[in-house]
C-alpha cells in the first residue's frame, strides 16, 4: 500500500512537468475505473451486472473523450512532424538538384580548361620549333 501513494506523489509531480503525461494518466485512471464498475459484479458470485448502465455509459464516455483528446493531440504532432519531413525532403531534393548543376557546370569547366591548355601547349610547341629554326637559319 505503501508503493501506490508514492506513485500518485511522483505522478502529480511528472504531470506538472508534461501535460500530455497528464492526459495519459487520466486515460488509464478512467480505464481502470471502468473495468472495476464493469466487471465488479463477477467478483462476488451470484450477482448479475447492475440494471442501471447510466454510471457506465458515462464512464465510457468519459474515457472515449479522454482518448479522443491524447490521440488528438498525437495525430497533431505527427502530421506535424511529417509536414516538417515533407518540406525537408523538398528541401533536400531541389539541393541535390543544384549540387548536381553545380558538378555538371564544373565538370564543363574543367574540360573546357583541358582544351584550352592543350590549344596553348599546341601553340607554344609550334613556336619553339619555329624559333629553332629561325637561330639555325
């Protein structure tokens, strides 16, 4: 007995610090709850479920709403999240792209410089040969 009021002190304590652990809580108290009125009556024998459903029903509702309210806040989170992983994908792909035309202009660049260079190497070769045979003229 003894472990479950420490447990409610660190419970209260970590609720304050995250409220959808706090929701969470609500959910599985309410849980709890329910299944305690709801199968209550199997536990002492001879006793039939009780007629009025009414405290049930809310309960279920209450916990339905609870449920409702956690998963809310989670499928927001996550279309969130993937909305963010969509724009970064997108952002991440036009970057590739760029990247790409980026190799693809140097790439032509340096081809273009090899060209270049040869022509010149060409050149300088035709007039050394040609100063040569200017001195030996």
């Amino acid at each position: 007995m003894n472990a479950i009021p420490s447990e409610k002190v660190e419970n209260e304590n970590t609720e304050e610090a995250n409220p959808s652990l706090a929701a969470v809580t609500e959910v599985e108290a309410g849980i709890r709850e329910f299944v305690r009125n709801d199968v209550a009556y199997l536990r002492r024998p001879g006793q039939t479920p009780p007629p009025d459903s009414t405290e049930n029903d809310a309960t279920v509702k209450n916990v339905n709403s609870l449920i409702q309210r956690v998963a809310g806040t989670s499928l927001a989170e996550i279309e969130n999240l993937i909305t963010e992983l969509e724009s970064l994908r997108d952002l991440l792909h036009a970057e590739g792209q760029r990247v790409q035309r980026e190799i693809a202009g140097y790439a032509h660049l340096s081809h273009q410089a090899m060209k270049s260079t040869r022509i010149i190497a060409e050149n300088l070769s035709q007039w050394k040969s040609a100063a040569e045979n200017f001195r030996q003229g």
